[in-house]
C-alpha cells in the first residue's frame, strides 16, 4: 500500500504524478506548498477532464482557486462547485482526494527517499505581508518628506499622496508582472514544460 498520494493518483489514472512530484522538488526546488497546490490542481484537472469538461489554459488552477481560496466569495465558491456538479464531476469526492503539504512530504520522505530538511515558511502570502508592510512604510515617509518639502520656499505642492508598485521581471523569459499578479498566480511558469 502506497501513501494518499499513491492511492489518489492510482484510483484517477495519473501514474507519473508522484514521481513528477519528486522531480519538481529536485530539480527545480519547488516548496511543499507548491507541490501541494500542483498536486491537487492536477487531481482537480484529472477529474473535470474524466467528467468530459474540455479544460481551457489555466482553467484548473483558476477552478482549484475558486475552491480552495480564502479570499473568494461563498458566491464565487459555491458558483463554481455548481458549475463541476452540473458537469458530473463529484466535488467532494475531489476535495477528499486533495492532499496537504505533510502529505506532500510524507511521500516525498518516506515513499521516494527525498530529503525534505527544514522548510523555510516563505509563501505567496508572507512575501505579499513583506513587501507590503515595506511600501507602506516607504509610502509614508515619502508623503511626510515631500510634504515637508512642500512647507520649504521652493517647491510648491498641496497634500501629496505618494503610491509604490512593485514591477517584477522574470530574466529567464523577459516576462513583467506587477508584484500582486505575480504572486496571485503562482510565479511565472515560464520553466514548466505543462
Ligand atoms: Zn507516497
Ligand atoms: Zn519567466
């Protein structure tokens, strides 16, 4: 008997799933976090694909969101698990097949023989608390300085309000992203081959 991550990918028809698991931790350093969102995004596809949905580019990873998020409405969320009812798919079968990040370790330890080592808790969230709390911050200090400016002889200004975004781009594809659409959509992909 394999781990929850051997049965699910045996009983939905994916056989080189944990093992694509292990090769995206060791090659391309993916966190538990990720492999859990990749994992359950491909058990998510693998069973609207079985009930015969034509799955469009990023439309799993946008249902597994409306799912799983907290950020989404109940509105949203239990639009979209009507929308996969009413395409024959069983949401709460899929949603028991889910797994976690310990899952994802387990696996990675103890059926693959991967040393996991400590994980570092950085995730989309945390760098989104990060480099928010920062522009926040820096934001402040700016609108203090110019408005401490605008009090001086020389320059002439009313109330200021200062604004940071954060453009990000990825050097392996030349891709720019603001910092927010970034984060929200799980990096660039642009060094994943599916
Ligand atoms: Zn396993
Ligand atoms: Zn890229």
């Amino acid at each position: 008997m394999g781990c929850k991550i051997e049965t699910v990918c045996a009983s939905r028809g994916m056989p080189t799933l944990p093992d694509r698991l292990v090769d995206r931790r060791v090659d391309a350093g993916d966190s538990l976090r990720d492999l859990e969102r990749f994992f359950n995004r491909e058990v998510l596809a693998a069973a609207m694909r079985d009930a015969g949905m034509e799955l469009l580019e990023g439309e799993a990873e946008n249902v597994h969101r409306l799912l799983t998020d907290e950020d989404v409405s109940d509105a949203a969320r239990t639009e979209a698990r009507d929308r996969l009812r009413r395409a024959g798919v069983d949401v709460d079968a899929v949603r028991d097949d889910f797994v976690t990040y310990g899952t994802v370790r387990t696996h990675l330890r103890e059926c693959a023989g991967v040393e996991t080592g400590r994980e570092s808790s950085v995730d989309a969230a945390s760098v989104r608390d990060t480099a928010f709390g920062l522009f926040g911050r820096a934001e402040a200090i700016t609108e203090r300085e110019v408005s401490r400016l605008a009090e001086t002889e020389s320059f002439d200004a009313g109330d200021v309000t200062v604004s940071l975004t954060a453009r990000v781009t990825c050097e392996t594809c030349g891709e720019e992203y603001g910092l927010l659409r970034l984060l929200d959509r799980g990096g660039c992909g642009c060094r994943r081959e599916d």
